[in-house]
C-alpha cells in the first residue's frame, strides 16, 4: 500500500502513466531493486505497525477473496490457516524455522527492507503516511503547488489511512480473545521491528485496571 502510493505519486511527476495493478511492476523495470545500494539513489521505505500487518495480511488473504485464493495463499506459506489463531500459530512456526525465509506478507520488516544493509535516507510509517508523504516530498525540492495537489488529494482520498488510533482500536479488539502466551511468542518473532521502529506491543486492556 505505502510503496505503491509513493510510487505512483513520484510517476505522476515524472508525467509516466501507470496503471493501477501494474505500477509496482512497471517502476521495477525501469528502477530494479538490484540498484537500491548505489549511493546516488535516494532511498525512502515505509514501515507498519507488526499487528496491524498480520491483521491485514490475514484478512486479505482470507476474507472476501475466492476459494481459488485462498488455497493459493495456503500453498504459498505452506499451511492451511483456517481462523486467526491457527494463522499465528504457523506465524511463530515459520519464524522459529527460519526468519529470513518467511513468506514476503509475514516476514519482518528489518529483514524484508534490509535495514541492516541499506542506508535509508527516509523511514515514514504507514499510520501517519499523509503526512510523511508530504514530508518526504518537501524534502525532494518538488514545487510547492504539486505537493498542495498531492496533499489535497491524500485528504480527499477515501482508502486512506484513519490514524494510528483506529489501529490501536483494531488491535483490541481482534487480539483480546487470542491467548496472551501466544501474543508473546508471535511479538518475539517482531521482536526488532518493534523496537527498531519504536512501536507499541500489544497490552490487554484487563491489564490497564
């Protein structure tokens, strides 16, 4: 989602005409990700809450998606997950096995971005992605008038992100009924990407009384 955003919107300014499902692919063929370590690149990654990630990874590919997908999706991580439970049952399985070869939706960040090899020049969060966006494009020197344009149309845009406290609303409610020792061994698997990028673990609202 962040990255396609991006991606589009640095299109539109280079006046390169993308379709929609084909952007990701047709921006690889013209900036491999085999340059991504030359230093004259200016390199931007987006990061997203770990909950929130498996959340949606989950839903997307388990709730309003054909039987055909589904099944594909079970092939693809090699597990049948038949509710959300069971999926961060073979979450914590495929981690402990081996982190680096983790299907690309559940692998953890730091090591699907490889943080630990390149040298980003901006880290923006998918919670707070209006913003950063516009941010990241003030700090390119794009005019003024395409990033009004820009953050007009994030404002106006009705997929966008609803902030950081919906998120926080979701988590409660979809993690109050998993079980706590579970929640711990699958945030172990998250472990660096929570702390790298300085996100919350999930705490039992019980335990706020």
């Amino acid at each position: 989602c962040g990255s396609t955003t991006l991606l589009k919107i640095l299109a539109q300014w280079h006046g390169i005409n993308f379709e929609r499902k084909q952007v990701v692919r047709q921006f690889q063929e013209i900036a491999p990700v085999s340059r991504i370590r030359e230093s004259n690149l200016t390199k931007v990654s987006f990061v997203r809450h770990p909950w929130q990630r498996l959340i949606s990874a989950y839903r997307d590919k388990y709730y309003n998606v054909s039987a055909m997908a589904k099944h594909r999706f079970d092939d693809m991580v090699g597990h049948n997950s038949t509710n959300f439970t069971s999926f961060l049952e073979h979450v914590v399985e495929s981690g402990r096995r081996d982190l680096f070869n983790m299907n690309i939706h559940i692998r953890p960040q730091f090591i699907a971005m490889s943080f630990c090899q390149v040298s980003y020049d901006f880290i923006g969060r998918l919670e707070t992605m209006e913003s950063d966006v516009i941010l990241f494009l003030q700090i390119l020197g794009l005019p003024p008038d395409f990033i009004r344009t820009m953050a007009y149309e994030r404002e106006n845009c009705s997929t966008c992100s609803n902030g950081t406290k919906t998120y926080s609303e979701q988590h409660e409610r979809v993690l109050s009924s998993i079980d706590s020792d579970l929640i711990r061994r699958v945030e172990q698997i998250y472990q660096y990407d929570f702390e790298a990028f300085n996100y919350a673990k999930f705490i039992p609202h019980s335990q706020y009384q």
